[in-house]
DNA sequence: ATCAATTGCGTTATGCTATAACGTGTGCAA
DNA sequence: TTGCACACGTTATAGCATAACGCAATTGAT
C-alpha cells in the first residue's frame, strides 16, 4: 500500500503518534489535539483507520492503543505478520517481523483450510530498563 | 496451574462458554445468565477473571470476547504459547499450540533483554466454511 | 471458641472505548 | 450541470470494563 498525501486531520494524528514515545489511546489522542480544534472521537477514529489502512500506523489490540510503525522504511504489510513486546511498566514498544513465525502460523492456518486475513502478535511484560 | 472447585459464579459463567459454539462478551454472558440470578457485570468479571487465571478459559483480545480452553486435558499455560484462529463470519474459534514459534518469539524478546509475561496470537480471518 | 484475614458476592455508579446516523462542503468526472 | 466520492463536523448511542462500598461465608491461627 502507497501512502498518499495525508488529509489536515490525518497529518495531526500521525504528529501526536511519532512524536510519542509510546502507544496512545484514540481519546488520548484526542485530549492532545484539542487545541487544534479536535472536538469528537470520531475524528480520531476516523484519521486512525486511514493511517491504519496506509501501514504508517498499528494498532495495539491487547491495549485498545495505536501506534507510529517503527519501520517507516519498509512496508509492514509487505513483509509479513508485525509482532509486538509491550512494556506493560512503562509502556515502551518495539515492533519486529520474523519471517519464520510468520510461515509456521500460515502453513498451520492453510492446513486448516481458514484464510487469514490480519493476524496480531503482542506479547507483553517488562523491558529492560523496567524488569531490572 | 491446578484448578481448584469452582464457585456457583465461576460454574455458571464456565457452563455458558462451554456450551457456545464459539466465543462470547461478558455482556453476552451476563444476558444469558439472568434467569439465573446475574444482574451485574461485575459478576461475570469476576467469574472470568478467576477462569482465565486457572486457565480454563481464554480471554481474545482482537475481539473482546472469552472462550472456554480447546485443550481441557492438557494445560494451557504449561505448553507454551497459545494461538487461535478466529473466523469473522462465523466466530468459530480454533485454538493451537506451536513450539517453535513460541521458542522463535522467546528467543527474540530475550534477545532485547525483554520479560514476557503474557503473549497473544490471533488470526482473523475466514474458516473453511465460510470462505467457500 | 474467637478473632482476624481472605475470599466471594451484590449493588451502584462511573469511566473508557468505539460506532451509528445525519448533515455539510469540496473536488472531480460524466 | 449533475452525480459521485470523500473528508469533515456534530450529536447521540452502543459496547466494554472497573472503582468503591458493604455484607456474608470461609479459613486458619491463637
Ligand atoms: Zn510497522
Ligand atoms: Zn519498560
Ligand atoms: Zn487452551
Ligand atoms: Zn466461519
């Protein structure tokens, strides 16, 4: 998927999660566009499902969360299943791809004849800095 | 982890998932068990807090819903990572476990000196039936 | 037996997450 | 011009989860 040029509200969106250091709520989100004259959930939302369509940003479903991909390089959707280690201390993510989990999960899935079409990977616990 | 005998609650709220045929909200749980007395959901929270924690019951992220362990005889939290199969037609659920991509993901997360304490696979997507 | 701690339970209220439904305006192509 | 697609704004509502209080039953020392 090609990112076209993103819309006023979509540009806003993508701020507040870059310039995060973490993943972030949609009413988070919203509490820090107020003064850009952000008034309603949907407008978060709304931004949200473009920018989740495009791959620039992922959602954490374990934590009802969204945040900037890490690897705005690369594709996400091209290369593969994303999988997630969330601190659950200080809620610091680092996002990865493995090729080979990626394989293991679609060739059980072909062999039960189901047809994937998203798969979510989270596993959370404590960084580094957290778990010490 | 042993599971100790359930309370009339917990009973209650395990007989329900049992008996679905796929996976339910604990608003659901809580509609189904009013002629039983449930008039709370903090009843059917609680009920399913303890039945995750014996690991009896399983909590899916992706969609907010519980659903009764596919492997009753074997102990989930025991042999590794568990992943499930999640059709969004129909909701029927499939739950697997894989080895190797559980030593694939915990090989990685200790590589960044990162403590797992909770992991979730889910793959939504279309069953059998219901891709034809 | 008694007391304290734990656990489960019931109830009310509240907070957080997400979408439905309706209307407006703008840009573009037939 | 007309029709369509899309982004946007607003209000209302639906769906998911927990806080806080009090009470009852259980357990396990002392
Ligand atoms: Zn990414
Ligand atoms: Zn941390
Ligand atoms: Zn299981
Ligand atoms: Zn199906």
């Amino acid at each position: 998927m090609t990112t076209p040029q993103l819309t006023k509200n979509q540009s806003l969106v993508f701020d507040v999660l870059e310039k995060a250091d973490g993943p972030l709520s949609a009413y988070t989100i919203l509490d820090k566009l107020r003064d850009h004259g952000f008034r309603a959930p949907l407008q978060v939302y709304r931004a949200l499902e473009k920018l989740l369509e495009y791959g620039v940003v992922h959602r954490l479903e374990s934590i009802n969360s969204f945040v900037a991909c890490a690897h705005p390089g690369d594709d996400c959707h091209s290369h593969g299943i994303v999988a997630f280690a969330i601190c659950e201390s200080c809620g610091q993510v680092m996002e990865f791809h493995d090729h080979e989990v990626d394989h293991r999960l679609m060739a059980w899935v072909r062999g039960q004849k189901f047809k994937p079409e998203k798969t979510t990977i989270e596993i959370r616990g404590l960084c580094e800095a957290c778990a010490a």
